[in-house]
C-alpha cells in the first residue's frame, strides 16, 4: 500500500517537532528538555486535531525489564509535562520501547545518549490520516 504525504498540520508538526534526550539512569526533564517540549506543547495547542504518542527509550546498558520500565517513566514524564502545558491528556498515549528500538548503535557514550530519549508518533485528528514517526531535532 502506498502512503501519500501526511496532511498540512502533520507535516508542520514534522518541521518543528523536538525529540528530547535524558540522562543516565533518570527520567528526570532537564531545563533545555522542558525548553524544547515548551516548543512541542506550542504546536500541539495551536494544532487542536495532532494526537501523540510519546515513545520511551533506553540504551542497551541494563536488563530489558528495567529498560521498559525506564522508557516508560521517560514516556509518562514527558507526557506529564505536556498535560501542565495545557496539551490534553486525551490527545497523548505513552509506550516504552526501551532498547529495542536503538537510533545509534555502537558501545560508545555518544551512540548510549542518543538511544536515552523519548520520541513522538503524531497522527492528526482523521482516522485516514498516516501515522507519523518525528524523525526531528534533538535537545538534551
């Protein structure tokens, strides 16, 4: 089956979506995260019909069940964080992917800190609407 583009306010969303990083071991947001899903949350209230799915992620360091339990605490942090910005909580759903799903691969600091991250799937409001993984910029 071929997909077309995604709609207008998918593709917006695409631009200037942020995916954000975390630190060793921690769910915790730091002030460039919150800065960067500040700029999420701007879109997400201008853009009424965008849904999310936030996606948690691990690097490969740790047993896969305490890597799914991190990835979802990143995944619900950041969801939490978006619902005090006003973003309603309807709109998000979390799932933890932990360190099954590696952007860098490779035994290195570099290669682990990209992997600790928590990414987005949006969807607008149509059910025909494609789902889109934000392939976006980073921010720590």
């Amino acid at each position: 089956m071929v997909v077309g583009p995604p709609p207008p306010p998918v593709r917006e969303v695409l631009k200037n979506f942020t995916r954000v990083n975390f630190d060793l071991d921690s769910s915790a947001l730091t002030a460039s995260t919150k800065s960067a899903l500040d700029d999420n949350i701007r879109i997400l209230r201008e853009e009424g019909a965008i849904t999310v799915e936030i996606q948690g992620h691990c690097d490969e360091r740790g047993t896969t069940g305490y890597n799914m339990g991190l990835g979802d605490r990143r995944a619900a942090a950041v969801k939490k964080y978006l619902v005090a910005g006003g973003v309603p909580s309807s709109r998000i759903s979390v799932v933890s992917y932990g360190e099954e799903r590696p952007l860098a691969s490779g035994e290195y600091e570099s290669a682990w800190a990209q992997n600790r991250r928590a990414e987005f799937r949006v969807a607008s409001g149509s059910p025909s609407a494609p789902e889109v993984r934000v392939e976006g910029t980073t921010r720590n």
